[in-house]
C-alpha cells in the first residue's frame, strides 16, 4: 500500500494525514499541540526548536502507523502557516524566536506605510498583493530595521518556519511562491524578490531562501531525524508545498467559480480561488499563489481576507462574561431572534486584518438598550463575526463574481445553530466539509498533481468530500440584510 503524507505545521498544532489515492482513505493521522510565547503585550512567538521537534513526533506516529499496515511512503507535501520569520546563522542555527501572524509588534511600521509613505506602500501592495500589516515578514523586518539593526544586518538568513524546516530537511534554504507571496517581499509578477521592498526592508536578497514553485521536488538529507522516520521517508520524495491559506481552499475544494470557502477556527478568513492575480484598488485583499503550471497555463492564486476575531470572540464570552461552557452560552443565544432586536456588535476584540487592516482598531456593543439580556449580547456578537466577513465577501465579489456556494470549515462548524446562521446571513447554501483537515489534504492534492497521480487540480475535487448543507431561510436572510445596513454603516 503506496501512501501520500499531507504535513500541516500550523500556528497551533503540528498534524500529518497519511493518505491511501487507490481507496481515497485517511490510514493514518497523527497531531501535537505548539506553545505561543507571549514574551511581551503585543508579541507573539514560537521556539523554532520545539516545531521541528512536535514534527518529529509526529513523523514518527504516523510512520509507526503506516508501518503497522505494510504501508509504504511514496510522496510528502507540506503546509505551512503564512507570515512568520525568524533569522538564522551561517550554520542555520536560529537567532531568534520564529515571529508569528500575530504578533503586533511592527504595528508603527505598518502604520507609516498606510499613511505617510502611502505611495510606497501602495506601490509595494500593487506589486506584491500583500495588505499592509504588521503580520507581514516586511513590517517585522521594518521593525528590526529600527529597533535591532545589527542582528538584521549580520543574519545570514531570515526564515519563515517553513523554510526553517525545509532546510532542516532537505539542507537546502529554499521557499515556495505561495509562502513568499504572504511575505510582502516578493514580487508575485516576475517571481522573485521584490528590490524596492527589500531596500524598505533593509535586507540583501542573499539573506532570503530561493523562490521555488510549490510543486518543487526535493529528497530527504537529515541528520537530525530519529532512524524510524528517515527509514520511513528514504524513498520518498518530497515537495514543498504551499501555505495553509491555499492549500486550506484546495482540500475544501474550492477552486471552481461562485465557490467561497469560509474557515472560523479562532481566527478565520474568507477566500476564493482565481486563475490571476487579483488587485483591490484600496489594498483590502490579498492575492497568493497556489500553483503555476508554466506548461498548461493553468494557474491558480487564492484571494480573499482574513479575521483576526472568529471563535475567540466566543471563548472571551464564555470565559469573561457568561461565566458557561461555550454549548450553554450557545444555547442561550438561540432563545433571541435574527438581528438580536437591534443590538449590534463590532467584533474587534484583537484588532483586524480585512476589511480594516487596522491593528488598533477595538470592538464595542452598539444600541444597547433596558430589554437586551445575556443572550442577546451573545447573540449579536457571533453576528457580528459573520457581518465582518460578510463585509470582506462583498469586496471580493466585486472582482470575482457573486458567491453561489459557501465551502465551511473550522471549529464553528461544529454548532449547526452558528453555521445556519451564516447561511441566512450570505443568503446561499453552507457546505460544511467532511474533514477539518483542509490544510494537510490540500497539501495531499497538491503532491497527487506534482506526482502525476491526477492530471489537473480540478481532477484532484473528486477526493474532496462534503458533509450537511445549510439552506438560507428567505425571511431571516431579509432580516439580516437590513442589519447588515446598519453594522456596515457603524464601521470606523
């Protein structure tokens, strides 16, 4: 039995899926938890060493696993989460932390690009399709510029922790276009860094990993592994795969027209999945490659916005306010009817990305009045969730076309009450997705292209599979639109 291991190294767990492409099943499934450092207010870090050693682990399960049924590893492909960077010594030993998404630190240098070098700024959006943030590897790099310019300048190289881990893999410094393109330093036209924003930067383009395409092949060369893995993986060929934003709409199975894919975990995102590069005209959205095929033309680029609120604005209700399990706070939110009798919520408890991009940005109760209770300011705020998204949805329509379709995944997806709800808000049909996996399958489809096993990743849809749908409610869908109105109004 020939295998494809899908590797998703998240911001919150490492998991890998072994996947069976004669019988589409999942063999194998292996995942560990990482640890976010929050070493001060606004930072948000990770131990490059404990992710390589979690992946480790994780190999090492999943092979034992694979091995237990006289399986054999054909091909890995990876997932990565998007935006971190870390910099390393000539030996590539790292000099810092790996810096997360989420880390607000750079906030100032984003700022100053949005505002008083706007003309830079939007010269580097409209050459890189990456929003303006401080999550961005430019934005941080600003900040070392500013704050710590002899480690940016004697760091032999400046990693996200995908690459951290592909070279502890393969030996070579090498990143695929779908992570450059988040990075805010590639130019995604010409595929290769980008001069004008490494020179804000304060960067060489030596210190950067070589732009490779996300179906690039490479083998195994690691000392560092445990023997099991590296017997289980000699044979194998690995490619290195694309970021968790993209890979998470290919294994959700959204590349066709009219399909949105929706992912609220405790953070989420809204995306759609084109065949170019896409432009907003005021930097909200951005635009990143899954896949360039240079011989059938056939490219895909992922666009769209994320969220910085989705669950977690539940979990500091549950936890701060209502003082309940979260199944009993949503119970009590479905005893208020759609709209929460006019009580709006801004949802910016973490600051936000789209449609804002404004890290200082805070949420509020708006209307509140003598007959809301508890229910309702629940209410209202996983409303307020899905207004925000519905408000990137609505911009994005405008370049790509109407959303016939919603393609749902993430921890939400598990309250039919909060999923239904999405549907009347966007007014069409919620498909939720059978696996939550949606990362290391697209990572598994993606490898099944390289590897010739399909022919196209339109090809690819038919291992993607899908469990209830959710139909709008007409009366609760005009409801909301009314709603919508006035939250979209209330915007700062």
């Amino acid at each position: 039995m020939n295998c494809i291991l899908g590797v998703d190294i998240g911001t919150t767990n490492v998991k890998a899926l072994a996947f069976h492409p004669e019988s589409g099943e999942i063999v194998a499934h292996a995942s560990a938890p990482l640890t976010t450092l929050n070493p001060q207010p606004g930072y948000a870090e990770q131990d490059p060493e404990e992710v390589w050693k979690k992946l480790t682990d994780v190999l090492e399960e999943v092979c034992r696993e694979v091995g237990q049924q006289q399986g054999t590893v054909e091909a890995v492909g990876f997932s990565a989460a998007m935006h971190s960077i870390l910099a390393v010594d000539d030996h590539g030993k790292p000099l810092t932390n790996a810096i997360l998404w989420s880390d607000n630190r750079s906030e100032k240098q984003a700022d100053a690009l949005r505002q008083e070098q706007a003309d830079l700024g939007k010269t580097i959006y409209q050459q890189t399709g990456t929003p303006l943030h401080p999550m961005i590897p430019l934005c941080k790099l600003a900040w070392f510029r500013e704050n710590d310019l002899r480690l940016l300048r004697r760091a032999t190289g400046w990693l996200s922790i995908k690459e951290y881990i592909w070279h502890k893999l393969t030996g070579q410094y090498q990143v695929d276009y779908s992570i450059a393109t988040a990075t805010g330093l590639f130019d995604s036209q010409q595929k290769s860094w980008y001069p004008v924003a490494l020179d804000y930067a304060g960067i060489r383009p030596e210190q950067l990993s070589e732009p490779v395409p996300t179906t690039h092949a490479s083998r195994l060369n690691s000392p560092d592994l445990p023997q099991t893995v590296t017997d289980c993986l000699t044979g194998a060929t690995l490619y290195i795969g694309a970021s968790d934003g993209c890979l998470a709409n290919l294994g959700a199975g959204a590349i066709g027209a009219g399909i949105t894919t929706i992912t609220i975990g405790t953070s989420g995102a809204i995306r759609r999945t084109v065949q170019r590069p896409l432009r907003d005209e005021h930097g909200r959205l951005f635009s990143y490659i899954l896949n360039v095929d240079d011989k059938t033309d056939k490219n895909y680029f992922v666009v769209g916005g994320p969220t910085n609120n989705g669950a977690n604005v539940l979990q500091w209700l549950s936890e701060k306010l209502m003082l309940a399990e979260t199944d009993a706070v949503l119970a009590e939110a479905q005893t208020v009817p759609a709209g929460s009798d006019d009580l709006l919520f801004l949802p910016y408890l973490q600051g936000e990305r789209a449609p804002l991009w404004d890290a200082g940005v805070r949420g509020s109760y708006l209307n509140v009045d003598w007959q809301h209770g508890r229910a309702h300011f629940v209410r209202a705020a996983l409303e307020g969730v899905l207004f925000n998204l519905l408000r990137t949805e609505r911009i994005l329509s405008r370049h790509t076309g109407p959303t016939q379709v919603i393609h749902a995944n993430g921890g939400f997806a598990q309250s039919e009450f909060w999923v239904q709800m999405m549907a009347d808000i966007f007014g069409v049909p919620v498909r939720l997705n059978e696996s939550n996996e949606s990362g290391s399958i697209g990572a598994i489809l993606l490898t099944m292209k390289a590897t010739g096993r399909v022919t196209s990743l339109g090809e690819a849809m038919r291992y993607v599979e899908f469990g209830q749908t959710f139909e709008p409610d007409a009366e609760c869908h005009r409801r909301y639109q009314q709603v919508y109105q006035r939250f979209e109004k209330a915007l700062p």
